[in-house]
C-alpha cells in the first residue's frame, strides 16, 4: 500500500474515513428520531468532549513518538553515510596500491549491494542477506592487510574505525524496520476514532445535512492524522523515504575520478 504515490495514498485514506463518517451519519440520522437526541444533547456533548480531547492527546503523543524516531532514523543514515564516505578516502589514500586496489574492489561490492539491494529491500520491510555478506567480506579483507610503516598503520587503525562506525550506524538503521508502532496503540487509535464518530452522531444537529457534513469533517481529520502517523512510522518507503545518498555519493567520486584517470592517460 505504501509503494503508490503519497498523494493517491493520502486521497483514499482520507476519503474512505471522510464518506464513512458522513454514510455513517446519513444512515443513523434516518432511523433515528430527533426527540431521543435532544433529551440526551447535554450529556452526549460532555461526552464527546472528553472524549475528542483524550484522543486529540493519543494522537499528538504518537505522532511527536514517530517524528523523534524519524528524525533519529535520518541522523543515523546520514552518520552512516558519512562513515561510508571516510572509509572510502581511506581506502582510496592507502600507500599500499596492491592491498587498496584488493579492498577497494571489496568494499565498492558491498557499497553497490546497498545502493542496488538493501535500501530497495528495506523499502518492502524486508533485510538482505547479499549485502550483510558483502559487508562480512569487507571486513575480512581488511583484517588481512599487512601494515608496515607507521603511517599504515594509523591508516589502518581508521579504517577500523569508521567501519566500525558503519556497522554501528547500519545496525541502527536495519533495527529501525521493526520499530513500528505496536498493535497496542493502533488499538486505541483506531477504534477511538470509530467512537468519537459514533459519539458525533448522538449531537443534537437541527439539520441532517449540516450534520452529516460536520461529521464527515471529523473523518477527514481523523484520515489526515493515521495519514501523517502512517507515513511518519515508514521512513524508508514512500515518495519521501531515506535515500543511501553518502553511498550514492561514492560512486559519483569513483566515477569522477575513473575519467579523471582516463582524460590524464589520453594526455
């Protein structure tokens, strides 16, 4: 459901609570009378008051929840690409050709199976065993080098570092796909909304029209808030999801510098 554009998305979640507020409504209004509403108006309007403001308070407490997950989710991927960006520099500047020529191959591997397999797969809520392999591979190779003098070694000693950063920062970020919010709080948000619908159509409202219509005000507004929980607890799909732009950004620089090489060889 959430792989269709935000806005077509947006467009049935709302309108199916908006019509069903307003059906709802329709439907009650025609078989119920006027006099039962009015002998019981006050007490129906408390109600709904005290109802409307405690859930007015669960929706803004889960949505302030999932915006301080997304923001943290997007400050970890940033890190991570950060990260990733470091080890490449390290990699690419290591005195070694051979040895850095042998784990940049490695690495640009493990950094294409995330641009290509990973990210795409999170986008389905789902992890991949290709890319945590490729990773594995990386490390491997990196316990294998041979440092000799002792700026290699310092060098070494950074790319541990960083790949270290890039496997706290990774594990964060596939840890984050099973962060949704529980059954639990759906529980509430959802048949709280079904409630206060119900308990709108006990007010006393001198026209059906005018009721139907404030009502189906109501599911509007309840359709806007699942919308924005909705997208907000999903941040690796949609039209807005987290991008692997510190990995997208390796490749342009070994692009860049494969035509630098060539353009000098042509010189």
């Amino acid at each position: 459901m959430l792989q269709i554009p935000a806005w077509i998305f947006f467009v049935a979640i709302v309108s199916g609570c908006t019509l069903f507020a307003g059906f709802a409504t329709h439907v009650f209004r025609k078989r119920i009378r006027l006099k039962i509403l009015r002998s019981h108006n006050e007490v129906t309007g408390f109600l709904y008051f005290a109802i409307s403001t405690f859930y007015a308070l669960l929706l803004s407490f889960v949505i302030l929840v999932v915006w301080e997950q997304l923001g943290e989710t997007h400050r970890n991927a940033s890190k991570e690409g950060s990260s990733a960006m470091s080890l490449y520099r390290d990699i690419k500047f290591y005195p070694d050709s051979v040895e850095s020529e042998k784990l940049m191959v490695v690495y640009l591997d493990y950094v294409f199976n995330v641009v290509d397999d990973e990210f795409p797969k999170m986008e389905l809520m789902r992890q991949s065993p290709k890319t945590t392999a490729s990773f594995d591979k990386v490390f491997y190779t990196m316990e294998r080098l041979n440092p000799i003098s002792n700026m290699q070694i310092q060098l070494v000693s950074e790319m541990f570092n960083h790949f270290n950063e890039i496997a706290t920062y990774r594990g964060l970020r596939l840890t984050s796909l099973k962060t949704e919010i529980p059954s639990p709080i759906w529980l509430p948000i959802i048949f709280g909304g079904l409630i206060l619908i119900i308990c709108a159509m006990f007010l006393d409202v001198e026209y059906m029209r005018l009721h139907v219509i404030l009502n189906a005000f109501v599911g509007f507004l309840i359709g806007c808030f699942l919308f924005t929980i909705i997208i907000l607890d999903h941040p690796y799909t949609g039209e807005n999801k987290i991008e692997p732009k510190g990995y997208e950004q390796i490749f342009t620089l070994e692009e860049s510098n494969e035509k630098t090489v060539s353009t000098d060889l042509i010189n």
